[in-house]
C-alpha cells in the first residue's frame, strides 16, 4: 500500500468527520484482499504482521499503553500482564 494511500484514507476519514471507532475498526478489522479498501491493511502490511510489533502498536496508537517491555517482562503492578 503506498504511503500516499494511507494518508489519503486518514486525510479524508478525518475530513468527513468520521467516528474515531468506526476508523480504528476499519484499520483492526484489514486483511488487504479488498483493492477498493487495501489503505487500512497498510498498519498490519508494515509490521510485516509480526506479533510483538502489532501488539506494542496497537497498544501504543489505539489503547494509550505501552505493552513494549511485556515482551520480556511481567507487569509490576498488572497481574494480567504477562
């Protein structure tokens, strides 16, 4: 997916005013086979789909949490991270 799609799909999701979780759902939800709607996978497609970067960006861009240092360690003050 080129960068000028992506940011195209994010320019005129946010022009049209477009509900934050209608657009994060869009972007969670992408698999890329659609050409139509290929610009949301464009998250997933730079990550190369490798889990611990999914999940530290997903933490970091749509949960406000940085889930980075779980990888290597338990969480001091969160039982469920592991």
């Amino acid at each position: 997916v080129p960068r000028a799609a992506w940011e195209e799909y994010l320019r005129s999701a946010f022009a049209a005013n477009r509900p934050y979780d209608h657009v994060a759902r869009e972007i969670l939800a992408a698999d890329g086979t659609d050409p139509a709607n290929r610009a949301p996978a464009k998250f997933f497609l730079d990550r190369k789909l490798e889990p611990n970067v999914v999940a530290k960006d997903v933490g970091r861009v749509f949960l406000g949490r940085n889930l980075q240092c779980a990888q290597c360690h338990d969480h001091p003050n969160v039982e469920a991270y592991k």
